[in-house]
C-alpha cells in the first residue's frame, strides 16, 4: 500500500538548514496498521505530509495506494483520507452538513451522499449527534468527526495524525476501539503518527521508530520487545544460599541471557518467559527447593524506544505517557 523510497524533506530557516526527514525506507502492506512512533520533532508530521501530497520532497520518493506520489498525486488523493492533528472547521455547522460537505468534495454523487453519512455516523457513533454544530461537541466527539471525514469516501489507506493526542484516558480508549473496528472490519490499511507508546502497543500491527529523521527500527511490538530486552523473571527463596543453589541449577540454560543475585533473589533475563519460567519451576521442585515468590515482567516499549534512541519518551515534554 505504501513504499517510500529514500524519501528526504529539508527546509530553509534563517538558522539555517532543518533536516526535517532524511531518506526514509519503508513498506506497508494492505490491511496493516503501522504505527509512526517518534519524539516531537521526530519528523513525523513531515513524513505524513508528503505521503499525503501536501508537501513536495526535497528528493526520493513514494508509490502510496498504487501511484507514484510525485508523478500522480492526484490519484494518490483520490484513494486515501488524511485526518490532520486538529481539524479547522466551521463551528457554526452541524455535523451532518460537514460530513456532505465533504463527501461533494470527494465527488460522491448527490444521490448517495445521506447514505455515506448514515453509514459513516454510525461507524464512528455519531449518528445521534448528526445536527448537532461541530462547535459544540466534546474533544473526543470532534476527534470522531475529524475520522468520519477522512473515511466519507471510503479509502482504502487513512492517515492519522496523532489520533488521540490531548483526549482523556475515556475517550482515548474509546477511539482505539473504532479505530480498531476500521481495520478489522473494512480492511482498511492505517498509518498512524503517535508519541504515546500505549498506543502504539495497543493498536499498531508494526512500528517504525523515527529519531532525527531517520528510521531507526521497525517490527512488531512484540518483536521489538524481544529484541531489546527478553523477559525478566524474579525469584525469591528462603536465604542466599538456596539463591547460590538456585543459581547453579538454573544459570547454564541456553536461554538465559543474564542472571544476578540480590540477597535473596534471582534475577533472570530470558527469552519467552512464559515457557521459561515454568521450566524453572519444575528444575527447582526436581531439587526441592521452593520459591517464596516468583515474578514475571515483559519489557515496555519505553524500554525499546531507549534503546534505539538512547532517551526516553518520558523526558519528552509534549508526550504525556
Ligand atoms: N515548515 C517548516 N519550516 C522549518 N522547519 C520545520 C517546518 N516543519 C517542520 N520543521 C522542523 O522539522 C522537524 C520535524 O518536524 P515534524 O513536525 O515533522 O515533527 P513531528 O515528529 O511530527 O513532531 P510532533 O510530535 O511535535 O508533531 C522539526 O525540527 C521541525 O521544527
């Protein structure tokens, strides 16, 4: 559905040369939801905005839903929907006028237009506020609004930018779920810009990770959670020295990858902890030793976004998670 080519955005300011992005790569494939995680001033938005035609790259390129973004950006418009961080519509208008307004836009003929706003309302639950003006609905409400305009003439790839930044926990959920329907139900294909390492957990397929402009790793969730870190599981024993017997039991696995005491705890980084740590305890009971507790802690993606980046996204003061 997407394939950037070396994609690379600069601007001109009086300080100087702002390489915003600098020759990105990647793929997404029809159904997917990927997830662009990143820092502010990552580049995010950047790439989003050329991917979507609204800006032209300062070189490389991209096929975004079969057309080549430079040679055919109006076929490229025609099959996707881009919602924006923040809407800028009239207040003075109801939802259901947006909503026509914007199906006209993207030549839905007249005679379907109430039957695209019946369907898209419901889908995003905006049907009981279709005459209520957009000036009055609650930010989560505006948020689905926002959606339902870039799904009216059903494409087969949505942009969002930063879907749910500045929502309570609520309504932040609340959209996951319909964001969540859009791919399971219509098979829509998502590329989603986010800084709330939940969200990307919650909702993304894959991830691309952006620091400075640059891809700096992609994968699953779960495989980035892997790659970095490996599972870590605690176990705690009566004294130190069943911790020493415990040690000389369990340290020679293969998949232990790092193993320390502290008093009279074990600490074990592994990979697949689920599988590891009912071996463990099998090994322990064949030698009748009996743990006081055991722990088990999958990595964060926090843990992952340092490791790739080398700085949390907590130390970021426009991300909230
Ligand atoms: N029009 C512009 N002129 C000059 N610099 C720009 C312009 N647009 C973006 N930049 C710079 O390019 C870099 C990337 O910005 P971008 O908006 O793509 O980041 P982002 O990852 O989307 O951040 P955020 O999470 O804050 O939206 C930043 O350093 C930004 O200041």
């Amino acid at each position: 559905m997407i394939e950037s080519s070396q994609l690379t955005r600069k601007f001109s300011t009086k300080q100087g040369t702002v390489e915003a992005v600098r020759g990105v790569d990647f793929e997404v494939a029809e159904g997917e939801t990927v997830g662009f995680l990143g820092a502010n001033g990552a580049g995010k938005t950047t790439t989003l905005r050329m991917l979507t035609t609204l800006l032209g790259p300062s070189s490389g390129t991209a096929t975004v839903a079969g057309h080549d973004l430079r040679d055919e950006p109006i076929e490229v418009r025609k099959r996707i929907g881009y919602v924006a961080q923040a809407g800028g519509t009239d207040p003075q208008t109801s939802v259901r006028e947006e909503l026509a307004l914007q199906a006209r836009l993207y030549r839905v003929p007249a005679s379907e237009v109430p039957e695209r706003v019946r369907r898209v309302s419901h889908q995003l639950d905006l049907y009981d506020l279709l005459d209520r003006e957009a000036g009055a609905l609650s930010g989560g409400q505006r948020r689905r609004l926002d959606i339902a305009l870039g799904l009216i003439h059903r494409p087969p790839l949505v942009f969002l930018d930063e879907p749910t930044s500045g929502l309570d926990p609520q309504a932040r959920s609340a959209l996951w779920e319909h964001i969540r329907r859009l791919r399971d139900e219509l098979g829509t294909t998502i590329f989603l810009t986010t800084h709330y390492l939940d969200e990307a957990d919650a909702l993304c397929d894959r991830l691309l990770i952006i620091d400075q402009g640059r891809i700096v790793t992609e994968g699953s969730p779960e495989e980035l959670k892997n790659r970095v870190a490996g599972d870590l599981i605690t176990i705690e024993l009566q004294s130190g020295e069943l911790v020493d017997r415990a040690k000389a039991l369990l340290g020679s696995r293969e998949d232990v990858r790092e193993l320390a005491t502290v008093g009279s705890t074990l600490r074990l980084t592994v990979e697949r902890g689920e599988q590891a740590v009912l071996d463990m305890l099998r090994v322990l009971d064949g030698a009748e030793l009996q743990p006081i507790a055991i722990n088990l802690a999958r990595p964060s993606l926090d843990q992952v976004f340092l490791a790739f980046t080398g700085r949390s996204l907590h130390d970021d003061p426009g991300a909230t998670t």
